[in-house]
C-alpha cells in the first residue's frame, strides 16, 4: 500500500465516528445540495481540518526524509483519494445567498 493511501486509511480509522457522520452528509447532500448546504459547510469545515493536518502529516515526514521535491504530488495525490471517497468535498464552503429570480416588469 502506498503511503498517502495508509495515511488516508488511518485517518478514516482514527477518526472514525466524525467520518461515517460525513459519509452519511455528503450522501443527502447529493441529493438536495440546496437544503444542505449550511450543514455540509458546518461539518465539512471540520472535516477539511481533519484532513489538512493528515496532509501535514504526510508531507512532512517526506520532507524529513529529504524528498522535499515531491510533496507536491503526495498531497494532491492525497487529496485525490479523498475525492475518490467524497466527490464533492469541494463544495465545501459554498454560500447561497437568494436564490435567482427574474422581475416581473409592468408595461
């Protein structure tokens, strides 16, 4: 196993309880992206710092191990195996504001 899927791996596990939570979010979120989106941004907020510091993780022992050069493409190819989990983690942060409309002008 690669090293960014066993640390992917250990941050599920060690997180455990917060992660099933978003596993079950971020399905009804795509359902109705509109009526969840307050709640996917609270909890995904919470969950993009969970995942930023297993990144730090990750990339810093690579760095102590004098590959700085290649945590670049460790940490997107770390963040590549948690959008193969969450496709739309990404959406995270999105506000909607009104809703569109047209005006109906009187002639």
């Amino acid at each position: 196993m690669t090293k960014y899927r066993e640390y992917f791996e250990r941050m599920i596990t060690n997180k455990k309880e917060i992660f099933s939570a978003f596993t079950k979010l971020h399905m009804q979120y795509s359902l109705d992206q509109d009526l969840m989106q307050d709640e996917f941004n609270k909890i995904g907020a919470k969950v993009l710092s969970i995942i930023r510091e297993w990144e730090g993780k990750l990339c810093s022992q690579s760095e102590k191990a004098g590959f700085g050069n290649y945590t670049t493409n460790l940490s997107e190819k770390f963040m590549a195996e948690v959008r193969k989990s969450y496709p739309l983690i990404d959406h995270i942060g999105i506000i909607v504001k009104n809703k569109f409309g047209i005006k109906k002008i009187n002639l």
